[in-house]
C-alpha cells in the first residue's frame, strides 16, 4: 500500500510540474501574441487540445508497452500469483530486503 500511496504522490509532484511548466509557456505565447498579433489566442488555445491529446497518446502506447514488457494482463494474471510475488523473490538486484 506505501508502493501504491509514493508512486500516487510521485505522479502529482510530477504532474503539478508539468502544470507549472505549461503555465509558463502559454505566458509567454499570450504576451507574445499582445505585443506582435502572432500568435493570435485562439491558435493558442486551438492548439492546447492536440498537444493535450498527442501526450494521452503518447502515455496511453508506454502504458500498453510496459504491459507487454512486464508480460502481464489481468486475464493471465491469477489472485494467489499476485499475492504471493515480491521484488525480494523474483529480483537478485534486492538481497539486502530478502533476509
């Protein structure tokens, strides 16, 4: 469940990044667009949509990867083998946590 709650707390830091970042760039884009007429706001705008859904994209086909790379799916995967994996059993690279 602390693997659960840091991976979650590592994607908000990550994401709120990102958000910080976006805020910048779209400040410079709209002061730009004041003082020189280009862009004008609605290309900015317009073009927040495909940059937002090339990056689902994008995320979506590394999830899918990752899935296949791990060689998991959640029709192969039964309850008692995912209850009894560990990192420690399965990994040479954690012998410190194996006992």
């Amino acid at each position: 469940m602390t693997d659960l709650l840091a991976a979650a707390a590592g994607a908000a830091a990550v994401f709120a990044a990102t958000n910080i970042d976006d805020i910048v760039v779209l400040t410079v884009f709209f002061v730009a667009a004041r003082h020189a007429g280009r862009p004008h706001p609605w290309h900015i705008v317009a073009g927040q949509y495909p940059g937002i859904g090339a990056l689902v994209a994008v995320a979506v086909v590394v999830a899918a990867g990752l899935l296949v790379v791990a060689g998991w799916s959640p029709r192969s995967s039964s309850r008692s083998a995912r209850r009894s994996w560990s990192p420690a059993a399965s990994s040479p690279a954690w012998p410190g946590l194996a006992g």
